[in-house]
C-alpha cells in the first residue's frame, strides 16, 4: 500500500507542473445509465468530469444479487483521458449489476461510487 500511494504522489507531483488547477473526478454519465434497464451490454462507459490517472483509475462489475460475485472485466482509460471503459469478457445475463469505480485524479486522490443496471 505505501508503494502504492507513493507512486500517486509521484504522478501527482509531475503533473501538477503542468497543470495547476486540478479537480476530483465527478461521474458525469454512464452507459448503460444509473438504474436502467438495458439489453446485455458490450461495453460499459463511465464519463468524468476531469482526466483519470489510469494506473489508479478503474471499475469492477459485480452482481449483488449473487453475494457480490464479480464478472470478469478489463477495463481502460480513453485518448482524452475522461473516460473509463470496459467490456465484459462473456455475455452478461439476466439481473442486477453494479459497476463499482475509483477515479483518480492528478493531485492523487482516489473518488469513488457505484451505478447500478439491470439486465432485462
Ligand atoms: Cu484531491
């Protein structure tokens, strides 16, 4: 952990040179959407508001109706920078999900939350 935290604190450092005015990442939309009820997605998108530091930014998607049980996932940051994306490895099924997220950010800091969907 202290590795860990140490290796924000780098990133955080260098970046902070060439940008000043860092935020926290704020979920600004999601695909599928906040509680929607959606045919089995291919590809799951979160939006922020700010540019995620990838090596600490990512999402797990997991089935609270099955004791939290995790679908296998990989998720990646886009070009800009502002998006975490992430596609199931097999075809989700019938249910509820919920894609737990960590957003990091330049000055280091970790947000994170949950959206929830069903597939129906
Ligand atoms: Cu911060």
């Amino acid at each position: 952990m202290i590795r860990h935290h140490l290796g924000v604190a780098v990133a955080a450092a260098t970046l902070l040179v060439a940008s000043q005015a860092a935020a926290h990442a704020k979920l600004v939309s999601s695909n599928p959407a906040a509680n929607a009820t959606v045919a089995a997605p291919k590809i799951i998108t979160l939006t922020f508001s700010e540019k995620l530091v990838p090596a600490f930014s990512k999402f797990e998607v997991v089935m609270p109706e099955h004791g939290g049980m995790k679908v296998a996932v990989k998720t990646t940051v886009s070009k800009d920078g502002k998006s975490l994306t992430g596609a199931p490895t097999a075809a989700l099924s019938a249910g509820a999900y919920k894609v737990v997220w960590t957003a990091a950010t330049a000055d280091g800091h970790k947000v994170s939350g949950e959206v929830a969907f069903k597939v129906g």
